[in-house]
C-alpha cells in the first residue's frame, strides 16, 4: 500500500552523500521535543550536522506534534519530504505520517498499543512502555526509550545518548539512571532484532565541536553580546523563548528583564530605560507588536535607541499561534503614524540571527531610532548544528554618545540639534550641568515642545536624513549560485535553507538556478536587488504568506514586476520540493 | 544651594487661572527644598494640560506618549536607579488611557513618585468627561451626564497596598509641597494625586468648590494612623461633602530596585559590560 | 426545558486535570439550571486556556483578543441587551493585558457576568508568571521568584465599589454553580473570580493547596454582610492559610442600561432605523 | 515697506470673479473660530459661498490661532495666498500675518491696543475693546466688533449678521443682544469711516439656501444617515468633533455613543456591537489608530464589519496635535499583522465624506470587513458652503445578512460557510435555534478554533476571496480637465479643492493641466489610474508627507513611477499656489 502522493517523487533521500531524517510524533506533554533534541544533540557530537522544527499546537497535553530532525555530513538549514525513521509515540503520528516513509523507511511503534499491518516501511514494533515502566520504573520514559530505539536501529555508539540523558536529567532534578536504562532497553530491543532488516549502520564521524542552538537561543545571545542590558517583554509565542532564555542569564550577565503588564508597558518601558542609557530590547509577535506600534512611533520621534524582535506567526489576529508564516513584513515596514526612518533586519538562519542582533543593536544607536529583527516560529523554534558564534565579529558602536568629558567641553547640550548627518549627538540623564530633553510631540533642538513650523519642517528633514547614512549601512543580499542563473528565487528570513537546498536540488538536475536572500532588508538593498533582477530570465519570490509582500515591495523600489510567486500559508514552513513545485 | 531659578523652564501655555500653575511651582519649590540639582532629576510626563509641565522646568525630561507615564519611567528607573524619577500625568492620562500601568506600577512598587493633575476633565481635548468626572457631569460627549461611577485612584491604590497614597490639593500649596517633598522621599511609589481646577472646562469642580470641602487630616483629625489600611480605606471614600487631604496611606514594603539583584552593583548604566563569560556561555549549546 | 447535552461543544483541549474543566461544567450547569437556552446567550471570551470555553460549549460565542474580553463584550450587551453577556477570561487575560477593561467596566456597570479562570499563571504560554502569581513564584522568566505584590482582584473589585463580587474554586463545583447563577442574575456587573490549579504550570498553588485553605462564607460565618463594605474590603484581604470563597461584596447601582435613555426602547439591534428626520436634521446647517 | 516673499506673484486675488479672503487672528480664547464661522455664514446666506479653515495651536488659552474665509460666487474648497481683510485680535496677528494682505487690503485691528504705521494695505483702526466694552457691556465680545467691522467695511447688508448672533448665544445662553449690539457698533464705525476708502462694496447675491458645514459635521452625517448605531471612541483631536455631534443625537436618532477608557476598548467595544447586529463606528487620529491596530485584526479575522474613521495629524507620534498631514496612508493599509481585506477611502469635500462614511458603512457589512475612512485636520475642520446632502443618495445595504426567516429555512447555521465570493451570510446571535460563532483564532465554518491546517488554507483564499467583490465596488478616481492634458496632478484626500484650484489657475496661464483626486484608494483602482498615468507626458502627486506615500503605492500597483512629487510637511494644507510653485 502507501499512495506517496505526498513525497514528491524527485525526492533525494540517499542519493546525496549523508541524509537521514527521523520524525517522532505524538501528543504534547509525551516529549517529542526532547527526543528530537536529545538525538539532534547526540549526532553533533558525533560530527554530523543537524537540522530540527518543531510542529506543535496551542495546548499543553494531548493533540498531536512532532519533531523532525535531519542529519547530514554537513551544513544543513532546511527539512526536505519525506523521513527515514518514524517514531510513533501514539496512533495519530502514523495516521498522518506513514505516507512521508518511503520504503527503506522504518516506523518506530509500540505495537502493545498500536496496530500496524501492511507498511512499505519496516515496521519496528519496540514495547515503549513496557520497556519504560520495566526498565526506567515509570510509563512516562518511554520518549527516552524511543530514542535508544532509534539508535539502537543504526547500531550508532549509545555513549553520547546516556551521556546527553544523564546531563539533562541531572539538570532537571529527575531521575537520570532510570531514563538512561530506559533508552537502553529501547537500543538493546532494535539493535538486537531490526538493525540488520534496516540495514543502514551509521558510526560517528569524528569528534569535531559544535553548537547546536536554536533560533531564539541565536537572538537571545546576539543581544547579550551586543551589550543588551534591559528587556521588557509580554509572553507571547513564538519569541517568549528569548525572553526565558535572557531571564535566565540576569545575575550572570548583569541585566533586567522585566516581564511587563501587557505590549504597550514592555516597549514603553525599554525606551525609557534605552533613553536613561542602556541598551534595551523587547520581543513580541504580530498580535503584541500591534500594541507596540504607537511606541514604535515615540522611539521614532524621540530617537530613542530601540530593538524589537517580531517574531512571525500565521495571523490575521490570534490566528494560529504555534506555526509560522511571514506575512507581517508590510506591516513592520510602515507600522506607526507619521514618518521616521528604521532599519527592518530579517535573518535566515541562526547565525544570522545572532550576528543581525549585535547588528541591530549598532544601527539602534547610531542612528537613534527603531530596529525591527523579524523572525517567525519557523526560525526561532528550529535548531541547526553550527560551527561556532564569534562574538570577535560583534562590535558594539554606540554611535554619537557623549560622554561626562566631551559634555564638560560643550556650551550647553542640545538634544535634538540639527547636524548635517541627522544624528544628533546623545547625552545620557544624569550628566552634571546639562538636561536631556525629548519630546513625542514635534520639538526644538533642545528637545521642548514647539508649534513654530519652520522647525517642524527642519526636524523632519532632520530625522529623515538619517536615512541616507541607514541606508548605506546595509549589506547586499547573499546571492548564491547566481553566476550566469537563468532563474532566481528571492527570499527572506526563514526560508533561506529550503531556498538554497532548492537551488542545489534544480541544479544536479541541470537547470540553472540561483538564489537572493535578503536578511537586511530595510532601507531596502534597491541597487543589489535591481542588478540581481536584471541578470536573471525568471525571478520567483518565496514567501510563507498569502499575497507576496515581499514582491510588492520590489515592485515600489526597483519597479520591476517578478515572474512569480511561490507562496505558503498553511501555517507550515518550505520545503525545497515544495519550492520546486512551485516553478512548475 | 540650588535654587528656584535653576528651575526655570519655556513659557507656560496653561489658561489663566489653571491649577496647573500652582503645581508647577510645587514641584519646583519641593526640589529646590530638597536641594536637588535639576540634573538629578528626571521627570517623565504624558500628553495633556499637564504633560506640559516638564517644558515649563529645567530638568531632564521624557516626555512621552497620552497615558504611558509610568512605564517609560519604570524602565529609566530601572536603568538609572540614581535619578530622582518623576511621572507626572493627568487624570485622563493615568486612570484612563493609563490605567492598567497604575495598577500594575503600584504592584511593582519602583521608587517612582506619580504626581497627578486630577481636574477631573479631559483639559487639552476641550472638556469631555475624565475617569474622575462625577456621574452626572455634563459634557459635549456625555450630553446625558455621566454615567459611570467616578474612579476613586485612592481607593485602587489602597486597595493594591500602594506603598504611599497622599491627595492634595492646588489651593494648598504649602501643603502639597510638603507632600510632595515626603513623595519624593518614600522609598518605593508614591502617588499624589491633585485636585486641580481646570477653570476653562470644569464648571462644576471649580477652585471655590474644592476649597469649601477639602480639609487636612492632619489638622482636622491628628489621630489618624495612614498605617492602618482599613482607616485609610474608610478615608479614601470620603467624598461631598468632606474631602479629604493629605497622607492617606503608607506601608512598608520592599522596591522592585531592592529585590533586584542585578541593581546591588550600582546603577545599570554605569555597570561595565563584561563579555569575556561569553566563550564560557556558548559551552551550554556544545 | 433546557438539557446539559444542548450545551455540548468541541472536544476538549486542556490537559488531564485542569481545574478548567471544572469550570465549564459549572457554567453549562449553572445555565440549563436557569433553563437559558444556548441562543439567549452570548459568551465572550478573550485568549488563553479560558479563552478556549465556549468552544467546548454550543452557544453564540466571540472569542476575541487576548486581553480583551470586556470590550466586546459591552459592545455586544450594549447593541443587544437580551442577550445575557458572559465573559470568560484569564488571570493573566484579564488582570494582566486587560486590566484598564477590568476597572471601566466596573465603573460602567453593565449587567455582564464575569467568570475569570484564576489559576495564577500564564498558562497557554506555558508558565510565565500572573498578576495574580504570589511574591516568590519560581518561573522560567521569573528566575528569581515574583518580585511584585500579586493583583488582588477582590480587593480592587471592593475598591471599585462593584455591584457583585464574588470568588468560586473548581474544587467546589455547586458552591460554583450557586455563585454562577446568582452573578447571572444579578442586574449589573458581576466579578466570579474563580480558584482554578493548573497541574501543568502552577505546582504552588495546586488543588490540595487551595482545598486546605478555601472557606465558604456562608457555612463559617453565617453573620457576614456582603453589603457591607468594610468588611468587604477586610475580607477581600484574607489570603494565606484561610482563603473566603463565596458572595463578598454586593451593591445596589443603576445599570448602564439602565440610564443610557436610548435603551428604554428596546435592545438597540431591534430599534427600527427612520431617517425621516434627515431633512430637518440638516436644517441646523443653513 | 511690505516684503510679499509669501504671496506668489501669481496671486490672482479679483481678477476671477468674487474672491473675497478675510483672516481672524488672535490668541485661543478670543473667539476667532466663532467669528469666521458667523461670516461665513452670512455669506452663505446671502448666497455666496465660503470656503473656511482653522489654524490653531495646541492650547485653550493664548498663542497664535487663525481662522480665514474665502467667499466666491461659485462652489470653493480651497484657500489659496494672501487676504483682503486681516482682522488682528492681537499683535501677532500683525506681525505674522501682515505681508500677506496686497495693497489694496486691509487690516483692521484696535489701535488703542495696537501701533501701526506704514503699511501698503488700508490700516482700519477700530477700538474693538472699547466699542465692545461701551456698546456690548463686555470687553469680551471684542470678537463680535470685529466681525461687524468687517461687514461694515464692505457695507453689507448688517441683519443677517445680527440673526446669525441672535441665534447662536441663545443657543449657548448669552447675552444675544449685547452681542448684536457690539457687532452693530464695530459695522457702524468702518461703514461710516473706512468703507470708501476700502471701497469694496458687497451686496448679497440672492436668497438661495445652503448649507454650511465642516469635514467632521459631514463625516458625522454621513455615519447618522447610513443608520448607524454605535459608536465607541475616545477623544482625539482632529475627530473628536465626530463623536461630539453624534453624542448631541443619541436621543433624537437612536444610536449609543460611549466614550472608551482608550482607543483599544474603542474599537473592540464597537466591534462587539457590530457582532450582535449594530453599525458601528469609531473615530480617531493616528495615535489612537496606533492602538486600534489589533482591534483592526480582529475585525478582519472574525469578518465583523466596522468603519473607522482615521483623521491624520502631523506625526510621528504626538506632532503637532492640531495640524494636518497626510502620512498615515501605507500604515493605514498594511496595518495589523497577517492578511485580510479591507477598504480604504479619502474623501476629498465635505459632500465626499458624507457620501463615502454611506458607502463605508455598506461596504464593511457586504464585505464583513473594516473600512477605513482617512480624514486629516484640514478636512475635518475646514467648512464649505454646499448646495445640499442628499439622503436618497445614500441607500443602506447591509449585505448577506439573514434574517429569521431565512435561517429558518437553513438546515444549521455556519458563520463562516465556505462560498464562492468569499462571504459568508451573517446571522446575528440571538436568534432562535442557532448559535453564531466566532474566533480571532483560525476557525472551521461554524467558527471554532480549528488547528486544521486544510481548513486554514481554505479559509485565507475564503477572506482573500473577498478582495475582488470589494474591488470591484471601488469607483475610478475623480479626474478633471484631463481631456488632452500634458500634465497631471493627482492627490488624495483633502488636497481635493488646492489641486483643482491649481490646475484652473495652471490652464488659465495657458498651461495643459489635468487633475486625478483618488477618493476611494483602496482596494486601489489599477486600471484607471495606469490608464490616466499613460495619457499625461508628466505626472506628479501632491501630498501632505515628507515621502510621497501615494507615489510609492502607484508604483507598486501600477509599475509606474511618476515624474516627481510636490511635499509639504509643516503641519499646513497646500494652496494652490504652493502646488504650481512646486511644478516648477
Ligand atoms: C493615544 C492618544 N489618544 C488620545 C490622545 C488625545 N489626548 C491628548 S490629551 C488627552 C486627554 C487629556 O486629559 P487629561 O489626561 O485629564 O489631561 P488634562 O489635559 O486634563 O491635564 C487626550 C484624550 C492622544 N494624544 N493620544
Ligand atoms: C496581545 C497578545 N499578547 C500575548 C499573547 C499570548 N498569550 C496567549 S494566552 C496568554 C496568557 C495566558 O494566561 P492567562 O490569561 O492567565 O490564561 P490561562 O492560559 O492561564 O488560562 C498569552 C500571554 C496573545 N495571544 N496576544
Ligand atoms: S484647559 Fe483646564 S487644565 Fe488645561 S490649561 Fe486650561 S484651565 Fe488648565
Ligand atoms: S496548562 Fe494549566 S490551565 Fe492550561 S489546560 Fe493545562 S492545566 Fe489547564
Ligand atoms: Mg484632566
Ligand atoms: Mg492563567
């Protein structure tokens, strides 16, 4: 049996050198998360790359979510179709996914619960909980017998499983040794009866270091070593995990973080605390950034230093609170009343993630106004295996800051002074013999309220302007494989992997395809995307939303239309084949 | 000696008569009492009569959003914990647009002191009824009278165990400075909020009729105790005939700057940035 | 007669042993007890595991923002006062993101029956820290325990001077069902803030730790007088070893629909529109 | 003496018919806005028409405000340079506004307050406050001297003007005689002494009635004769003057007006109205719409019709509370996070606001949708002499909205019902034997939260779907003398009368000039406007904002750049001159 329609036939599984996906399904509360992680874990240290997303609904217990974690011998950003390996932890999980194995697959079940007949796939019936409550003492371990399974399935070294167990667990206050018993009954019970029948061994390959870490983890990092020094935030998913993450480092690393009353207090209160001198940050998703917007507009008006991760979700409204999308990029870049210059970052990876927070950070301070980091559950839920964060690339250049001393040479301070460039040098509350003045309502230099219209006009100018030196500051979009591309996919933030791997998957078939990913994309790269546009025949936009923002807004800046649109809004992120399916 | 001079700021542009004069100049002359140098200072307003009032000073000044006092203060605070901060706000501003700040700031109990304009009308949008307008008063929006009960910031603030809760009064000046000044010098929030006539759109609350009803606790009653929250919420529903000013309420608890272990090493912006851990951070995600 | 299956909905989401669970029992009880049929009335809801009630009920249903519970909720009864208007909320709903709704709906009076899922935490998103979370609550971004003094619903209800306050625990459900149909009947606000443990998130305040503490009023002090404010407030203050459930404060207050004229003619969605009068209407402007 | 640097020499003041300009200046509180309304009203009368804007500062009492009347014998919705008569309540006036009166005009002013020499224009030296101190008994009706002056000046007929006085402190119950009596000492002092040597005599025109009214009285209007019954707001300038005459007929005309504790209970307050059945409406400016962002969502999730009425200010932020600017458009559009429908019109008259708060109204409900209507302070307070608003232009239809017949004939009711136009016919909640369900959630047909992600695809093209009904309703923009024209001026909004004025005073030079005014902008009318766009060699857009929002959207929907942009940003409408200054 197994209608495959929903693995498109061009999939690849094998062919490249190492490519090797397992999927654990099953209700929320039964550790999906932890197994895909603990095993996402285990292969880099073994010297292999991992990928891993999260698919999850909005409840606590029950429902249905699963964990996908790729493997390959090298660098890998994107969740191809189809998987090697199901772990079922329930029914459900085989229900909606057994179509996803192709034959060679194996699906990992508890055949004392679930009754499975007539798989292309092997059918690795393993007692979950049997083994758990036998070996661990308690039903609930068996996610750690799973994972043993899994291992035991490719006879790949336990050591570093019971090593990652004990580590965890220890950390948790739980019991490790049962746990670590339990996942090896599971390896013992695959190992011994189905690791031949699978017949795809996999030993690690070296003990190369990495990181693995997930998107939020990226951004929350970037802000810590960018000298982040207060957040104020409301939970809200998918960016609640930088908050916890941040929340957790306050003693070590010397900083606040406030969980505010509602949106409107977390980002009123940054910009106070950003005004009184320190870096400050606030991260949301689109249903609080509408609260934000009208302090959005203050940070503008008052050029108050602020940085706000928009973390995506599929809207409108409440919509669907656990999976991703990208379709509040028009609403980012002109969200508040008025005019005021801001710089939107958008990066596709976490790396990106952690060097365009240290990055926002700069552009905040020099240029005294609003930087928007969108992410999207897509990127900060997934974790990817990387070689290393370089905090040696992360400078911190607080711009025009003044300091007690050049303060003592000025002849009275001015706030908002007119200057050539825009940017008017900042003076923090506090400094002996000089105020610091500012004003949501249109003001003079000194920062106090006017109504006298030249100013106004001069003020206007003067805080655009600043756009000129923003604008400059922002990199060219990577472009990968563009050399003599006849086609060319454009992106931005979450969907860089899926857009590379596309890439490379049309080219071994022969087409010519490159890539333009955009990761900072406001002011916009308009020269860079113009030239990129021109060299290419076709020039598809990728985005997870319904009308193509991102195209409309090449459109306004280059003028040039694009032959088309591949879009997604099933709350779900890209594949490479779906991409591909898409240019047919 | 800092004096009242230092305090000297832009024009006004309040209407003859407005209270907001004589809180201006209480403001100004608690300062100067407590010799504070305007760069200590820092005073955190909204949009309103009386969002103008940092523009008639000299100090520093943020001067931020309709309703969003509080939080920008709590976040200076919170990253300068040396400045002396001020929210000043209106009734609109703090109860209104504001209100949930009020409530959950109160919770915080941050060493911010929350002076506030009570006109009990919305000034600088030419008169409609305020959170604080009596029911029955009549506006252009509220041709029928006002319908909701009137906000008692008192009783809320009593109620959420504020740590100081004073009302004064602008025809009282000395006495509001006074207030003002023991505000200022409480060790966590303080509210004072002020009946303040607003001559050009409360004909009803009018200086005449605040001032034959308002009496000091202190004088009247010498034994009240505002460390009795059940007195001090009896006293807080005062109101006619009799209303209340003074120190209404007062209770010890700790600040948010004293729980805050991060704030034991000084200021925020004063303490170093230290990244030499990072290497040893990034060890969590090998 | 109206059965408990005409109030069957969707299946159910929350976890095993969610005091939620409870709640919606109580409240499709408290409804075919007063033999309202599911179209008579209108549940709003706001975001969070509360938020997701009327979904588990068959009855008109807005589920709105996160926060926002109360607004829509006025709008609907204001445009419709047949209806009986129930909103459904969170702590963190409510108290938290909504808290400026909380107090103006109070002081608006309007004949809503508020039912508040207080279970001292962020639940939906997975454990946060609530307004209503005790001093010292260990969370994942609250590393350091709650720093803030927990929001005292009742307390601020009381100070409110709101028509019906009352508070119900899961562990009780007739005791609920009781509360739940007075506070429906009730013509005006009403605030059922109900004890609800969380077993996924709150590991401090759980079933047996409410269980061990809540009294009913009405069985341990016969005597008390929920109209009598003072003790009211006293009451609202109890917290620790002895938690009241039970009625604790009731007034008598004109309705908001009862004092907007318009409504005297009917619900407002029924009032037939005649733009007979245009013409002279527009004679104002020659 | 006289530097005419601010009048354009193109000014063409007398040589059209009747243009008759006089300007009220004086500090808040001395009652300019009531005398240039009363003028304008006697004009009106007497069968001429006015055309009256307001410049007014931040403050009750003091500063600098003005308020100035354009009479003609013809339809007027512009003001354009210079004045005929200045009337100086104070100094400043004089100071401020002086180089704006030609030779030949005249400033009347007090001269016992006053000191005035050498002028090019007529110097009228009345003493306001001793007339209004000896005749009136009140120093205060100094205001109503001057208007007397004024008409006493032009020796037009005085009664219309004592009516008017009569009428209007009856009404606020003062002393109408005292009033009548000063006006008639302030006519009597300048016809008896000035009026020859002015020597502009005007005598009313005819008896035909008109109508006198503001942006915001029309917007009102339009909301009471589309039948709506709700509104929920909180005060913001320029739209509070909705609310307050929609709360003046609350008795008399059905419908609840409530004053919110902020804007976000506002508009979610509004929205639950509309729910159970009601039009609702709700008013604000760019600070409050900051707030109603969420709400806006809401709206659009949950298909729940709602008109907003969003009256521009200067930003960012607070600005310039009582001026007018047009730069809230691209945040308008793209406001609240994800992808919905909605519609936006910019009415560029009164008798346009009137009309299009209707049509906003029918749209909201046909397409279960928000509306935005854009107003800016210059259309909200400015006033026009009209022929008349007819209300049998104005039909009501509420969509697919079933009635309890029709549901009775429905075999169970879904609220969200997939159908091919995207809209799903609306029950209202009350009716026996159904429920109506509804969730900022994603949701199933009948309205429950739903995590199915087949659904939640089917239910984005189902509200996308909506957009090519809503589009098709959109009339194509108002175009004018573009018969052949080389040049084309195309604006939006209150910019209405200035670019039309522009291009009669363009044409009557010799020039080849048309106009497109753009009125109902969203979903934006491609076809016409590419179509104008490609008939004229240069094409230029007018607008209120420091970065030409209008042009950007044109190019994002039309592809097309135009050939440059004519900007004001000072808190002040454009004149008709200050566009033709801007062509060159
Ligand atoms: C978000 C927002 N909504 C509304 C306004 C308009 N607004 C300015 S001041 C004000 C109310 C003023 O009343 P209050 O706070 O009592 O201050 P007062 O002028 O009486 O001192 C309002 C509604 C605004 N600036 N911002
Ligand atoms: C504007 C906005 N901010 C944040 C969220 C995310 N969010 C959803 S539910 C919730 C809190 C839930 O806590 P509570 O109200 O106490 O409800 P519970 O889940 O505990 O019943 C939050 C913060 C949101 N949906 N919208
Ligand atoms: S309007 Fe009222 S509060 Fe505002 S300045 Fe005038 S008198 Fe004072
Ligand atoms: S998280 Fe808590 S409140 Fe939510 S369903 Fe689970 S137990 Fe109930
Ligand atoms: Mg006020
Ligand atoms: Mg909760």
């Amino acid at each position: 049996m197994g209608d495959f329609c929903r693995v498109p036939n061009y999939i690849k599984v094998g062919i490249l050198s190492l490519d090797f996906k397992i999927k654990i399904g099953g209700a929320a509360g039964q550790g999906m998360q932890t197994v895909g992680h603990t095993l996402s874990h285990v292969f880099t240290k073994g010297g292999y790359q991992a990928f891993l997303i999260q698919d999850y609904q909005s409840r606590i217990r029950g429902g249905h979510n699963t964990s996908t974690v790729r493997i390959r011998d090298g660098y890998v950003s994107a969740m191809t179709e189809g998987v090697d390996v199901l772990i079922a932890l329930n029914k459900e999980t085989i229900d909606l996914h057994r179509e996803e194995v192709p034959q060679g697959g194996a699906i990992i079940y508890d055949g004392e619960k679930i009754k499975l007949t007539q798989q292309d796939a092997c059918l690795i019936n393993v007692p979950l909980d049997r083994l758990a409550s036998e070996k661990g003492g308690n039903k609930i371990y068996s996610n750690s017998v799973a994972a043993g399974a899994a291992l035991g399935l490719m006879r790949y070294d336990f050591n570093p499983l019971a090593d990652m167990l004990k580590e965890m667990f220890i950390q948790k206050g739980e019991a490790a040794e049962d746990n670590v018993r339990a996942a090896r009954a599971g390896y013992e019970f695959t190992a011994n009866n189905f690791s031949r029948q699978f017949n795809r061994n996999l030993t690690p390959l070296n003990d190369r270091r990495r990181m693995l870490i997930s998107g939020n983890e990226a951004l929350a990092l970037g802000a810590l070593a960018a000298g982040c020094k207060f957040m104020s935030a409301y939970p809200m998913t998918p960016s609640t995990g930088i908050t916890t993450y941040l929340a957790g480092k306050t003693r070590e690393w010397g900083l606040i973080v406030e969980q505010a009353e509602d949106e409107i207090a977390a980002i009123n209160m940054a910009i106070g605390a950003s005004y009184a001198g320190v870096r400050s940050l606030t991260a949301t998703s689109g249903g609080g950034f509408c609260l934000m917007v009208e302090g959005l507009g203050l940070a503008g008006m008052t050029e108050t230093p602020i940085v706000i991760v928009e973390g995506q979700r599929p809207g409108p409204s409440t919509g669907l609170p656990t999976r991703t999308e990208q379709a509040d990029l028009e609403f980012v870049l002109h969200a508040a009343h008025g005019e005021f210059p801001r710089a939107v970052l958008t990066p596709g990876t976490a790396e990106e993630a952690f060097y365009l927070m240290g990055k926002a950070f700069n552009l905040a301070e020099k240029y005294q106004t609003p930087v928007i980091v969108m992410s999207d559950q897509h990127l900060a839920d997934s974790y990817w295996t990387i070689d290393n964060l370089d905090i040696s690339r992360v400078t911190i250049d607080r711009g025009e800051l003044l300091a007690t001393k050049d303060l003592a040479k000025m002849d009275g301070y001015k706030r908002h002074a007119f200057t050539d460039s825009g940017i008017s040098p900042r003076a923090l509350p506090g400094e002996p013999g000089i105020v610091v003045v500012t004003d949501s309502d249109e003001h003079d230099e000194e920062g106090h309220l006017t109504e006298d219209l030249d100013i106004r006009r001069r003020m206007v100018r003067k805080r655009m302007k600043k756009l000129e030196g923003l604008g400059a500051e922002i990199a060219p979009p990577r472009t990968y494989s563009t050399e003599g591309a006849k086609t060319l996919l454009i992106g931005w933030g979450s969907t860089y992997g899926a857009l590379k791997e596309a890439v490379d998957m049309l080219n071994a078939d022969g087409a010519s395809t490159g890539m333009m990913h955009i990761s900072e994309l406001w002011p916009f790269p308009a020269e860079p995307v113009t030239k990129a546009l021109e060299r290419a025949e076709k020039c598809f936009v990728v985005e997870n939303n319904a009308t193509g923002q991102l195209a409309r807004i090449i459109r306004t800046e280059t003028g040039k239309k694009v032959t088309g649109n591949i879009l997604k809004f099933d709350g779900l992120p890209f594949s490479p084949e779906y991409i591909i399916a898409g240019l047919k | 000696m800092v004096e009242l001079k230092d305090y000297q700021g832009q024009e006004t542009a309040w209407c003859p008569g407005c209270g907001n004069f004589m809180i201006l100049r209480a403001v100004q002359e608690a300062l100067v009492g407590l010799d504070m140098e305007p760069h200590e200072v820092l005073l955190v307003s909204g949009i309103g009569q009386s969002g103008k009032l940092p523009h008639y000073m000299k100090c520093n000044t943020f001067n931020s959003l309709h309703g969003r006092t509080l939080p920008p203060a709590t976040g200076a605070k919170l990253a300068n914990h040396e400045l002396t901060v001020i929210a000043i706000a209106g009734d609109g501003d703090c109860y209104g647009e504001g209100g949930n700040h009020f409530m959950h700031t109160i919770r915080r109990n941050i060493n911010i002191t929350l002076v506030v304009h009570n006109n009990q009308v919305y000034g600088l949008t030419k008169g409609q009824a305020s959170p604080t307008s009596e029911i029955g008063f009549v506006t252009k929006v509220q041709p029928e009278g006002v319908f909701e009960s009137a906000f008692n910031p008192i009783s809320v603030a009593v109620a959420l165990n504020a740590s100081f809760v004073a009302r004064g009064f602008t025809g009282e000046k000395n006495h509001l400075v006074g207030l003002l000044q023991k505000a200022i010098q409480h060790d966590g929030f303080a509210l004072v909020d002020i009946l303040q006539p607003c001559p050009s759109f409360n004909k009803l609350n009018t200086f005449k009729w605040y001032k034959d009803r308002v009496y000091k606790i202190e004088d009247e009653e010498p034994g009240y105790d505002p460390r009795d929250r059940m007195a001090a919420f009896q006293k807080a529903q005062e109101w006619g005939d009799r209303i209340p000013i003074g120190l209404i309420y007062h209770c010890e608890r700790l600040t948010m700057e004293e729980q805050e272990p991060v704030l034991a090493r000084g200021p925020l912006v004063k303490q170093p940035f230290d990244r030499s851990g990072f290497e040893k951070l990034l060890k969590e995600f090998y």
